[in-house]
C-alpha cells in the first residue's frame, strides 16, 4: 500500500516586501525615462527601442538577470520577481526586449546547461548582451515546434524564420536548427523589418544564408529547452497583461471622473459606474490568475502546465477588453494618436496573439483535465 501523497502548498499570491521594492525601483525609472510621448516618437522613427533606458533597467537594476543563479553571474531571483518586473513594463507599454531576452532567451540558454551556454548565459545575465530567440512570436506552448532551420555541416545554417520578436533590437540570436540549438550573431543574419500591429515590439523575418554559428545543445536537449521556454513565457506574458490593463482601468476611472457632462461627472452614471466594476473583478482576478502562475513556475509545482493555461486563457481576454473599454470610455481624444489608449489597445491585441492565443490555451486546459473541448 502506498503512502498517501501530501497536499500541494497553495499557491502564495501575495507580494513580498523584496518584490514591492522592485516594483518602486522599476515604476520610479519607467515614470521617469518612458513617458508615451517618448515612446510615441521613438516608434514614428521605426526604431522603438530605447537601448538606454534597457541599460538602466538591465544593468543599473540587475533585472536582466532575475532568472539567472548568482553562481551564473545572474540575480538568483526568480519567476515571481520577473513577474513583477513585466507587470510595471506592462504598465508603461515599455519598448524593451525584456521578454525575448531576459525571459525566453534566458530560460533556453539555463535549460540547456551546458558549457557552451554558459558565456551567453552570463552575457545575458549581466545586460551586456540581447538575445532573440528565432522562433515566431505566435508560437505557444504544447504546439509543435517548427521544421528547424538547416545545418549544411560545421554550423552553417540556412533558412527563414519570420515574425521574430525583437529581433532588430538583438546582438544574438538563438537559431533552433536540424543538428540542435546555435547562436548566430546578428550581423551574421539578416533581419527584414515587418510591419507589427504592436509598433513597441517590434517583429522581423529572419534570414540565414550560410550564416556560421556556434553550436549550443543537441536537438533533444534544444527541443526541450525552447518548449519549456515558450511556456515559463507564456505564464509570464500573463502578468505584462495584468499591467497592462491595471493602467487601462486606472487611467479610465481617472477620466471619467473629471470628465463632466450635465454638469456632473460621467463616471456618476450607473451604466458607466458597473463597466467599471466589472472591469476592476477582472483584473483583480486576472491578478490572482497571472500571480498562481508566476508562483507555479518559481517553485516548480508539477500543474505549472495548467497554471499557466488557466492564466494565459484568462489574461489575455482581460487585457483586450481594459484597453478596449479605455478608448472607448476616453471618447473622442481616446481615438488619437497623441493620447497613448492605442499603444494599450495594440499591445493587448499583440498578446493575445503571442505564445498562443486563449482558445489555445484554453484546449489544452480541458486536455489537461480531460475534458472535451468544443
């Protein structure tokens, strides 16, 4: 007779004191060097990357490095505190490679743990050097990779891949090929600029011709590691939603508080007042959603996988409908370009997209409790 198998320790959505101190440090910078009209600017020039304020946070914070054990020259933080870190970027819309780099590229590298990934790792860790993993943006979790690129012998890679996310911004890029994972230096490659819904994060085809590169991990080992990668993403994505749509509903109320109309204000009318409650129930819980999988992910619970389904499934939604009612409820000057609602609104629908959308993240919930899905 086997022994009866403990409960799992719930899930701790609550914020430590360390976590709020991250959260000032990282707020306090974004308040201070990414306003919308920077951002606004900088995305008219088609180069929405601010490598100074990616310095500050990367280096002057040590955000880059939250994943990353100490004895690996990173923070030896974890998911939870790059979780915090995506909610206030999520806040600010911030034109940094923070997902691709710090969180993607970061979990692939520590995945493969070899001593070929090591240096990068480091690179990575200390802020010195941005990552893009060439994979399209779309990709999500428990999907089937795509056909890798080809190696023509000795690390010589040849193929496309396209809607690559920051790839422009990137010094290295993690190339998934047929003989395991490699790194080719973004000069070895060529990076064609699409033109993305989401003009802070931006996308680009990505070309190798004969591009030389230096050999990472096997392909089992590369396959694995770009799998768990997407999904350590995808629950993370979850809290850059919650951000994102804190700031929707927050800047919302703001409005229409002081927006007056029969000489009173138009947050004063019932119909208003329950859209804005019922907005402020979801983000609450796309909160304690977004938190159960960052949780999950920092402690290695086995249901992370649900988790995170459950998070993506939800957040994503709530994310849209916060910037949606944003520009609807601003009104007429919610339909401007100087008014930053559209950065939200096409941020949110970005991420809905990106690591899989809700309906998938949703099928591989009921696959995951076994259930049958529509």
């Amino acid at each position: 007779m086997t022994a009866p198998t403990a409960p799992a320790a719930p899930a701790d959505l609550l914020y430590s004191e360390a976590e709020e101190e991250l959260r000032a440090a990282v707020r306090s910078l974004l308040a201070d060097r990414c306003d919308a009209k920077g951002i606004l600017a900088r995305a008219e020039t088609g180069r929405p990357h601010d490598p100074a304020l990616w310095h500050t946070l990367a280096v002057g914070i040590g955000a880059a490095g939250l994943l990353v054990p100490e004895k690996l020259g990173g923070q030896g933080a974890g998911h939870r505190e790059a979780a915090v870190v995506l909610e206030e970027l999520g806040r600010a819309v911030a034109p940094v490679p923070y997902l691709t780099s710090a969180v993607l590229a970061t979990e692939i590298l520590l995945a493969c743990d070899t001593a070929e990934a090591a240096p990068l790792l480091a690179e990575l860790a200390s802020g010195r050097t941005v990552c893009a993993p060439a994979v399209p943006l779309t990709l999500a979790p428990g999907a089937r990779l795509p056909a890798p690129v080809r190696d023509s012998g000795g690390g010589i890679l040849t193929g496309t891949v396209t809607a690559v996310a920051d790839a422009a911004a990137a010094d290295v890029l993690l190339v998934l090929a047929d003989t395991g994972l490699y790194a080719v230096r973004a000069g070895e490659a060529g990076v064609t600029p699409l033109v993305p819904l989401d003009l802070t994060r931006p996308l680009a085809t990505v070309t190798l011709e004969a591009a030389p590169g230096t050999r990472l991990a096997d392909p089992a080992t590369a396959r694995a590691a770009v799998a768990g990668a997407l999904l350590s993403a995808a629950g993370l994505l979850a809290s850059e939603q919650v951000g994102l749509a804190e700031w929707c509903l927050t800047e919302t109320v703001g409005h229409v508080k002081g927006r007056y109309q029969f000489n009173r204000p138009v947050g004063s009318f019932q119909a208003l007042k329950h859209r804005l409650a019922r907005l402020w129930l979801d983000v609450a819980s796309a909160r304690a959603a977004a938190r159960a999988a960052a949780d999950a992910l920092a402690t290695g619970a086995p249901d992370a996988p649900l988790t995170v389904a459950v998070a993506q499934a939800y957040c994503s939604g709530v994310a849209v409908r916060a910037a949606e009612e944003c520009v609807q409820l601003h009104g007429g000057i919610g339909m401007t370009w100087e008014h930053p609602a559209h950065l939200y609104l096409k941020r949110a629908k970005a991420d809905s997209l990106a690591l899989g959308t809700a309906g998938h993240h949703r099928g591989l919930v009921a696959d995951f409790a076994e259930l049958p899905a529509p």
